[in-house]
C-alpha cells in the first residue's frame, strides 16, 4: 500500500483539551470569564492564522493533480442536478475549502469523490486513477487511500476509540504488530492518549472528532475529506481541530473541506472553492469565504 | 490468513456482546422453529416409519378345512410357492397347536374365554407374505378357492390379509405424511422469513455501522464474514438448545407412552435422536449463516 508506506508525518502531539473551567456564581465574572474565551479564541484563531502565513512562502503546489474534474455532470434521478458541469484541478498537497449553501453540490462533490455514487457524465480522476472505470471490486482500495472526517465523526458507536482506529487498518489485513505500534502512536498525536479504552459516547464532541480524524489519517491516505468537521463543535474545540488537520496538511496530505465556518475561511485565506446549484461559482487561490465584492 | 479468520471471530463474538438484545431474539426465534421443526421430523418419520412397517407386516392368512388331505396341503402349498410375487421364505404352516398357543400367548394363560373353549377351535393356516405389500390382494387371490381351504364367508374372507384394517392404516399413514411433509414445507419457509427478519432487523440497527466501515475502505466479505459468523453462532446455539428442549420432552412425555402403546413387534422407530440433532444443528448453521449473508446484500450498497 503507499500510503503506509510513506514516512510518518512530522506531526507534533497536540495536547489534550482543556477541560472547561468550573461553573462560577456573579454575573461579573461570568462576563469576565466570555471576555476571557473570546480572547482565548481570537489569540488561537491568529495563531492559526499566523501560521498559514508563514506557511503560505514554502508551500508549493506539485502541479500533480490530486483531484481532476473535467466536465463532471451529476443528475440524480428525477431530474435534480447534483454537479452541473464541473472543472477544476486540486493539486497535491494542496488545502482547499469547499463552500456554497445546503444543497450546493457539496455533498455530491465529496460521495462522488469516494465513489459512493457515479457521475453521470465528465472526466473524475482521484490520485491519477479515474473513477469512472475503476472497477466496485476496487472501491475499498480506493477508500483506504482518501482519509473521510464527518461533522458527525461517524465512529463505530460499540467500539473503543483504540478499536475504532485499529478498523481502518484491520480492513487493509494489517499484521497485529503493525496496528498494536501505529494506533497508539496516532492516537497519542490527535492528543487522546489517556482516552484510548474509552467508548465514543463516553467523549465529548470534539474528542469524538479527533478520534474521527485518528482514523482517517492512521494509513497516512494522500488525500483527506473533510465534511464540515467542525459543524458541531463550539468555536474553541473547532480550532483544536482545525490545527490538527493543519499540522496533517503540512506533512504533505492534500485536504479537501467543506464547510460552513466562514470565520476559519476568511481567516485562513486558503483556496476556496465555492458552489451554487452545482456550478463552480468561484475558484480563488487565496479565497474568502464570501466573494471579495461583497456578494 | 489464521489471523485473519481469528480477527473475524472475535468481532463476531464482540458484536454478539455488545448487541445482546437482537441476539437473543434471533437465538429464540432459532430455538422455537428448530423446536417445532424437530417435533415435525421426528412425528414425521415415526409415521412414516410406522405406515411402512404395518404395510411390509401385512400377511397373508390361508386357513384349512380340519378335513384337508396331505395332498390337498401339498397342492396348496405348491400354488403358493409358485404364484408369483410371493416373498420367498414367508410361507409357513401354521399348524392348529401353534395356533393355539399363541393365541394362549396373546390372551394369558388364565383368560377366561380359553377356559369356556372346549378343544381347540382355532384352524390350521399358511401365513405368507407378498413381496410387494400393494401386490398383496392380487396374491391372495391366487390362492382363493383351491380345495382344502376353508370356504370364505361374509365378513369372513379366506385368504384373509386384514383388508380393510390395513387398507385404512396405510391409507390414514398416507394422509398423515403428506399433511406432515406439507406442515414441514410451510414450517421452514416460515422458519427462513422469521429467521431473515430478525437478523434483518439486527443488521439494520447497525446499518450506520456497515456504512462507516465501508467508508473506512472494508471490502464487502471483510464486513459480511463477521455477520455471517455471528448468524451461524446464533443459529447453532439455537438449534442446539432446541435439541436439548427436544431430548427432555421426549424423555418425560413420550418415551412411556410410546414404548407401552408400541410394545409387542418392536418399536418402529423414528428418526435416530443423534441424526435429528445433526439435521437441526447444520440447519441452524446453514440458515444462520444464508439468513445474515443474504440479507447483508442490501446494506452493503454504500
């Protein structure tokens, strides 16, 4: 396989996340204590942001196509369009935002991505390997190589987080030695190393997340999907993980993440891709998450 | 590949554990149609068994005239002999002493009805049987009427095979069969649907599952096999608790009845208990493991 191939990734253990500070009586320092979140929060955001800046000079897209659609129409039974003629190229290593309302193509984008359905006519290429002729008996080999994050974490709900983990290389026929080395190891980087006999349920929203993305990334896949990762976290645990997938990105994963959090969009000036009723409405290198002209 | 085959055992057994509910409504439902399909195996063979032993027992009786010559006897037992359709070595002479005796056997040997008897009224006879027992009335008609015999009257036929008793034995043992075969057919499409829809209903409260693994890049048969290993765990169990509910019925319902209604001329038998646990054991194995596999086939569409 050549994601496990790939050498590790020099990602840094983040720390686990804070747990919050106790219920306080007085109104005053109520409202001290939000100051003092928002000022947490704008500080981490920055810092996010910082660090895109910084990174933005070294980053250098390999022009070698991670993702190619040339002309890819989805119509759904029905008569509803999915993609409406869809052209774009994302390159290797590349960060890029996919935006646009409910009902955009977004999601469409993404199942058509991981072949859970076929376009209905165009051009898809994932990692150099079209889908359109890539055989079912092939789609799992597909799949090992495209890391998936969900707003809902989609984990294995009667599984432990170390188990949870362990599946994705236990779907591959990885040697017990491999996975009993790997997933401790990646589970300590997402930073949930004292969590990994805990069941899903027994973890917050944004440990659930993180396991979420512990799997998606063990195999070390090429490409990661991200569907709104960060749709149902609060804004603080959104940044832990934002950083998290940073940290990812800049070991030479290619990240793809649909999203509604505009703050995070026009924070961190990456490329965004926005869709409306299915059409490529805007490709900007260093986008917003609204057009520049005030749309 | 030993690794392998262990790795889905044990999730098999973990997602045992961890949905215990479902497992022990497929468990029962295993358990309640092996049971009642155990019941229909063993009545079934018993009466089937029973129906072909009376039919294979049927006998020819040719009673002599007290009167009858040696050669009338001879000529008799010659015409037997020689018709064909006859079961070589079933002809014996029955003479009026064993006659009696074992009508003596029969009755006990202080039954009144021997003390009112003065001498022995009973005739001498030829017993012979028909090879095939549907042949049987045509064979006995070969005999009828030869000189010596006891001249038939009503109600009296001479040779006398029992025909209408075992005419309407065979006959109710035939209905009884095809009803039975007829109950086992609907048991076991009733057994399937049950089955299939319990595990249905398993599978499709871990649907969500099923989608993330396939997600996570699981072939169809790396998520299936542990289903199916899970379907036939549930359908041996089953079956297996159903053959032990069925071996103690049988010992403390039946076992006397059938032995002191049955007794004389040896039980018929049904089905040996060993084979019918086999029987219902690769049963629970088979719809076990098809009930789960087929039917994962509709969720493995992700």
């Amino acid at each position: 396989m050549a994601p496990s191939a790939a050498p590790a990734p020099s990602v840094a253990p983040v720390p686990a996340a804070q747990p919050d500070p106790p219920m306080t009586r007085g109104e005053a320092q109520l409202e001290r204590e939000s100051e003092e979140r928002r000022r947490r929060r704008a500080e981490a955001l920055s810092e996010l942001a910082g660090e895109t800046n910084e990174i933005r000079r070294p980053f250098a897209p390999s022009n070698e196509a991670m993702i190619l659609l040339e002309n890819v129409t989805k119509v759904y039974p029905g008569a509803v369009v999915g993609l409406d003629d869809v052209t774009l190229q994302i390159d290797k290593g590349e960060w890029v935002f996919l935006v646009g309302p409910s009902g955009s193509g977004k999601s469409t984008f993404i199942k058509l991505l991981l072949k859970e359905i076929d376009a209905t006519s165009g051009n898809l290429q994932v990692g150099g390997r079209s889908l359109r002729t890539l055989k079912r008996s092939q789609v799992p080999k597909l799949r090992r190589n495209i890391g998936c994050v969900f707003q809902d974490f989609k984990l294995l709900p009667t599984r432990s987080v170390y188990e949870n983990v362990a599946y994705a290389l236990e779907v591959q026929g990885q040697r017990r030695e491999l996975i009993e080395r790997k997933v401790p190891e990646i589970i300590g980087l997402v930073g949930l190393a004292d969590k990994i006999d805990k069941l899903p349920h027994e973890l917050s929203g944004g440990q659930q997340q993180r396991v979420s993305i512990a799997r998606a990334f063990v195999n070390h896949p090429p490409l990661l999907i991200c569907d709104e990762p960060t749709g149902n976290l609060d804004p603080e645990t959104s940044i832990g993980i934002m950083q998290l997938l940073y940290r990812i990105n800049r070991a030479g994963t290619t990240i793809l993440m649909a999203t509604h959090d505009r703050e995070m969009v026009d924070k961190m000036r990456r490329r965004v891709i926005a869709l409306e009723a299915g059409r490529l409405a805007r490709d900007d290198r260093r986008g917003g998450y609204a057009d520049e002209t005030g749309l | 590949m030993e690794t392998r085959w262990k790795f889905f055992f044990l999730e098999a057994i973990k997602s045992l554990r961890g949905n215990f509910a479902t497992t022990m409504a497929a468990v029962v439902t295993v358990l309640v149609v092996m049971f009642i399909a155990g019941i229909g195996m063993a009545l079934g063979s018993y009466v089937y068994n029973y129906s072909n032993k009376i039919r294979d027992d049927v006998t020819i009786r040719a009673y002599l005239e007290d009167s009858a010559t040696p050669k009338q006897l001879a000529t008799i037992q010659r015409t037997i002999t020689s018709t064909p359709g006859v079961a070589p070595n079933s002809l014996q002479f029955i003479s009026k002493d064993d006659a009696i005796l074992r009508l003596k056997k029969q009755l006990g040997e202080d039954s009144e009805l021997l003390k009112l008897t003065l001498g022995n009224p009973l005739p001498a006879s030829f017993e012979f049987k028909a090879v095939d027992p549907d042949q049987t009335a045509a064979v006995a008609k070969a005999v009828a009427g030869l000189p010596g015999l006891e001249p038939p009257q009503s109600g009296l036929p001479n040779p006398d095979y029992g025909a209408g008793k075992a005419d309407r034995v065979l006959k109710t043992a035939g209905t009884i069969t095809i009803v039975m075969a007829a109950m086992g057919v609907v048991l076991a499409i009733a057994a399937v649907l049950l089955i299939g829809n319990t595990i249905r209903l398993s599978i499709f409260a871990r649907r969500r599952e099923v989608e993330v693994m396939k997600l996570v890049g699981a072939t169809n048969w790396f998520v299936r096999l542990p289903f199916m290993i899970e379907g036939m765990i549930c359908g041996v169990t089953g079956a297996a608790l159903a053959a032990i509910l069925l071996a103690i019925s049988y010992q403390t319902l039946l076992a006397d009845r059938i032995n002191s209604t049955m007794s004389g001329g040896g039980s018929p038998g049904s089905l040996p208990f060993p084979l019918l646990v086999v029987l219902l054991i690769f049963a629970g194995l088979g719809i076990g493991a098809l009930g789960s596999g087929l039917t994962m086939r509709r969720f493995l569409q992700v």
